[in-house]
C-alpha cells in the first residue's frame, strides 16, 4: 500500500504526506484557482429531456518535441494505415456508414489519413502513441479516463493507465498552437487506473478499477505527490464527477450490480473526510427504475467482508457503472450492461434514462459534455464512435475510428476553450499495448 500511495510523481519527494485543504491550496498556488475546464453554455440549463426541460498532456520532462496543430499526420510520422487500416465502411447498416445519419453536426465523411471518419470542417491527429515518446515520455499503454486543465496560455491533457499493478496516470502539456511542450507521469505503481474525473480545484481523481480499488488524488502540474483518498470509499471505482452547488462528489461503481455513490466531505476542497452515500429509493426499498430517489449512508466505505453496494437495502443497483459528468445541476452517468445514460437531477431529487440500449447501439462508456452543453458518449465496442446527445435528445454519431477492433474509446475531454476534443483508443486496431491518443479540432458548438 505504502508503495502505491507514495510512488515518486511530479517533483515532490515520495513519502510526503499533504492533507487535503493544504495540497489543494498548493495545487491552486501554480495555476491561480479557478475550475477545470470549459464551463457549459446553455445547453440543458438544468433539466433533462424526460425531466421538464435542461441539463446538466505525457510522463517525463522534455522539452522540443513539436507536433503539427490541425494536421492529418501521424505521431512519429508512421504510415496513417499501420494501426487503422484495412477496414471498409459501414454504407448501409442503419446510417452508420459514411454520408449515413446526421447529428447536429451533420453526417461523418471518409476516414482521414489517421483513420478519423468526422463531420465537415473537423480535422484530427494523433498526439500519442502507446510506447512511443512524447514530450520526452514514453507514452503508456492502455490510455483511459481523461480530463484537460487550463496552464498559464495553454493546457493539459490528463490520461490515466489501465495497467494491472503498473497504473497510474501521465499528463501532455499544449502550447497556445496546440504543440506539446512536455509530458510527465503524475502517478504510479496503482492497479487499474481507468476513468477519474477533475475537480473545481484542479487535480484529478484517478480511478482504480480494482476489488477494493482507491482514488488517488493527483496534481496535473506535476509539482505534488498523488495520494490516496480512502473515505471515497473501497470498491471498483470508475469515475467521479464533483458537484460544485452540492459540495459533493459523485461516483459510479463498475459491477454488474453496482452503485451510484456521492461523497460529502467535511470540507469542500478536502477529500480526506467526509461522508459516504449511497443512491436509494424514496421510501427505503431499493428503486428499479426512474424517478424520486434518495441518499442513504454507507456504513462501512471500506469493510473487507461486506462491500459498500451491499451495506445500505434501500440502495439501487445499476449494471456496470462507466463514465459520469456532472454539469447544470445534473450528473449524467452511463451503465455499460445496459447501454443506458442515465441524468440525476441534484436540484429535483429525480433520476431519468436519457438514452437506452439501442442508443448508443453498441455500448457507453466515458461521458464529457461541450461548451455548449451537447453530451459526447464514447463507446466501447467494434464501432468505435463517439455520439453526440443534443439538449434536444436528439443522438448521432460526431466520430467513428475505423479499423479499431475489439477496441474502447476512452478519456473524451475538452481543452479548457472547448475548441479541442482529445480521446484515446485503448488498444489500436485491437492489439494489446498499441493505445493512441487523439486530438479533434472544428467548430465544436458554444
């Protein structure tokens, strides 16, 4: 344990133990406050379709590495084809096939030179790729959950690893111009880094998707040591979205029957206290579906003979929890088994099915929403695509990634302006190791 929590990450000696307020109040020291990423314009003011209206950068240290902005060009100049060739389009099978079904973008044209089938006006590039140096690090494999954070005049793109043993999480620093300044790792030595989610203070909290997993709380800027944040509680965590209104944290459990979990800390800022809850119904049975639900605490976060989903009867079960986001008073969430999106409206008490098994029609996975307030859901099956979810509730694909079998698209997160998409397959053209990491440029709406 002690080896997981203090591996060396960033510059600060391993063995250093920061409380919560005071590494958060270290963390805002480099980067002046303020939250992460775009905040959302418009879009679902607060209410879902279905509710009564609305919403919700690599390891290492180098310098010199460059990388052409909105260029079709691969990293490290390799063939486009290597890790994307070789598989034809989809014409006919339901509007997935080239020129098919339009989203608010319009429909996907021909793949490009890097295997990126998108709409008019978007270009795409590869950033990074599994094993391969960027900004002076080597590039891990399996690239995961994601999330960018502003840096001075440009950013960061957080990716985590999803590595038994050998997790952890990596950050590519961008220029103004989009080109890489540096990239180094921000943790390691962890099992099974999968998703996270950002916080108002900007660190990451990376994910262990893991039996008793953890979530570490990790500095994108590198300065700070990763620590664990154990009254999140012990389970397989996937993501975590933090509520900024509510002063809480929300967390997805990825189990066939797993739970919806918020966390109260003590202090917001601080997520070394706190309280654990879980999702109910509203009348102490547990829920089965839409509508009114409650909180219940979880008595024992981090009991070794009964696992938190079991601790509170009341609790609602959902089928695999993946990616969540928390945005105009609503998290959205997304539940791999049953291909669902779900919306918690925070501000009503009220859960709603945005999107069910047959849309997206091959899987959910990671979830992140634009400036102007569209949901982007990434998928997990040999389609490899991206859907866009209007504030209409209208669904399309934004983007396909050919020849990415047996694949996932991973980490889906804007740059700090919300002009910039950046994503990762995490097995190129489905083999092991091969992960690439992706930029999209266009004219995102907001």
């Amino acid at each position: 344990m002690l080896r997981r929590t203090f591996f060396g990450s960033g510059g600060l000696a391993a063995g250093v133990s920061l409380a919560g307020a005071l590494w958060q109040g270290a963390a805002l020291a480099v980067v002046g406050g303020g939250p992460a990423g775009p905040a959302p314009r418009g879009g679902y003011g607060g209410r879902l379709p279905g509710l009564g209206g609305g919403e919700d950068g690599p390891e290492g240290h180098g310098g010199g590495h460059h990388t052409q902005t909105h260029s079709h060009e691969t990293h490290g100049g390799r063939d486009s084809h290597e890790a994307h060739g070789g598989r034809g389009s989809r014409e006919g099978r339901g509007g997935h096939g080239h020129g098919g079904r339009g989203g608010p973008y319009g429909p996907l044209g021909p793949p490009d030179a890097n295997g990126i089938s998108l709409p008019a006006g978007f270009t795409g590039r590869v950033v990074a790729r599994s094993g391969h140096k960027v900004g002076g690090l080597t590039w891990h494999a399996a690239p995961e959950g994601g999330a960018c954070f502003p840096d001075g005049d440009g950013w960061i793109y957080v990716s985590n690893c999803r590595v038994p043993f050998l997790g952890g999480a990596s950050a590519i620093r961008f220029g103004p111009d989009g080109a890489v300044r540096d990239a180094y790792r921000i943790l390691s030595g962890t099992n099974l880094n999968r998703a996270g989610g950002a916080t108002p203070w900007r660190t990451w909290l990376s994910c262990e998707e893991a039996m008793r997993g953890c979530v570490f709380e990790c500095d994108p800027y590198g300065v700070r040591a990763a620590m664990p944040r154990l009254a999140l509680g012990r389970f397989r965590h996937e993501s975590a979205a933090c509520d900024p209104d509510r002063e809480v944290v929300y967390l997805t459990e990825d189990e066939p029957d797993g739970c919806f979990y918020r966390f109260i800390p003590i202090e917001w800022g601080d997520l070394t206290e706190g309280r654990l809850e879980v999702l109910c119904g509203p009348d102490g049975s547990a829920p089965t579906g839409p509508g009114p639900v409650t909180w219940q605490p979880v008595p024992s976060p981090a009991a070794v003979l009964k696992a938190a989903r079991y601790q509170v009867p009341a609790a609602r079960h959902f089928d695999g929890g993946t990616g969540c986001h928390y945005a105009a008073g609503v998290c959205h969430f997304t539940t791999r088994g049953d291909r669902r999106v779900w919306a918690y409206d925070a501000e009503r008490g009220l859960l709603e099915v945005v999107c069910d098994a047959d849309a997206p029609r091959d899987g959910v996975e990671n979830i992140t929403a634009g400036t102007g307030g569209d949901l982007y859901v990434a998928g997990d099956s040999e389609d490899m695509e991206i859907n866009v979810v209007a504030p209409d509730g209208t669904l399309a694909p934004f983007l396909r990634i050919e020849g990415g079998h047996r694949s996932q698209i991973t980490g889906p997160a804007f740059s700090p302006d919300g002009h910039r998409l950046y994503f990762s397959a995490q097995t190129g053209a489905g083999r092991v190791g091969s992960g690439v990491t992706y930029e999209v440029s266009g004219p995102f709406r907001g």
